[in-house]
C-alpha cells in the first residue's frame, strides 16, 4: 500500500459540494481516504479570478500506481465537470498560465518516491512556492519530508512565510 497526498480545490460553481464529492470519489476508486484537512481559501494563483480558490489536502492508501492514481484523478475531474480544452482555449485567450477551475486534483506526494515521467512530476513541482497548497497539506503531514530536499512540509511553509515578510 502506498500513501498519497492529493491537493483537491475550486472555485467554480459550487465548490464545497464538489470538494465533498471528489473525496467520495477518490475514497472509491484511487483508495481509502485516511485523513483530510480542513478547507481553505486562497487567492487565486498564476492568475486573476474574481473568485477565490477553496483547497484541501488529502492522504489516501493505495494500491495503484502513481499513474494509476493520476488518470483516476483525472477521471474524477473530468466527471466533476472539468474541461481542461476549455481551459486551454481560455489560457491561450488571456495569456495566463493557468485559469479558474470547477476541480483541481494534483499528486503532492507517492510514497517517499520522487518520479519524472513524461505525464507526472511527483512531488508536485513549485510546492514549496504554494501557500495555498501547503497550509491544508501541513494540517494532516507537517512533518512530512520532501523526498528531494530533505525539508518537512511544516519548514517548506514557515520558509514560505518568511519569504513574504
């Protein structure tokens, strides 16, 4: 079994719902869901809304591969009504790099493994650089050390902070 760490977030539509049914979701068909964070708000990141993000961290046991565990993700994206042509086509229009969403299900972390295929980085590039992703992820992992970097989820979000002061 291995333990992953999933960040889940909006902020579309109705975003605690959609929240509240990835996590059914994921608990049914990527693994058992062992602990959740709270959900936080964020602004938006990479780019202007005029709705802010909703996010939580999630830890799951599996028995998929990370691969496995991305295109099940994916899936429940693409179920909970995301459409990343949309998306693309929004990107293009405005020159953002990234645009306002009803799903985002990213990998943070597999196991202690640190994988670069051609469809996965894990752990999630720029973590360290993502408020709105360590916060919840600090709520059920502080301690949690980055595979590369040697740094516990707690250091990386404390650095983070520091940076902004």
């Amino acid at each position: 079994m291995a333990r992953v760490f999933l960040l889940a977030g909006g902020n579309t539509g109705d975003v605690k719902r959609t929240l509240q049914a990835a996590q059914q979701l994921i608990n049914a068909r990527v693994g058992a869901v062992m602990r959740c964070s709270h959900r936080y708000e964020s602004d938006p990141w990479g780019f202007e809304a005029a709705e802010r993000f909703c996010n939580q961290a999630l830890e799951v046991s599996t028995d998929l591969g990370p691969e496995e565990v991305l295109d099940a993700c994916q899936a429940i994206e693409r179920e909970l009504g995301r459409n990343r042509a949309a998306e693309q086509v929004e990107r293009a229009a405005t020159g953002a790099a990234y645009t306002s969403r009803a799903i985002d299900i990213d990998i943070l972390f597999y196991d202690d493994e640190a994988i670069a295929t051609e469809r996965l980085t894990v752990p999630h590039p720029r973590l360290s650089e993502r408020e709105f992703a360590l916060v919840p992820l600090a709520e059920i992992a502080r301690t949690r050390r980055h595979p590369l970097t040697g740094r516990s989820v707690g250091e990386m979000l404390e650095a983070l902070r520091a940076m902004k002061n």
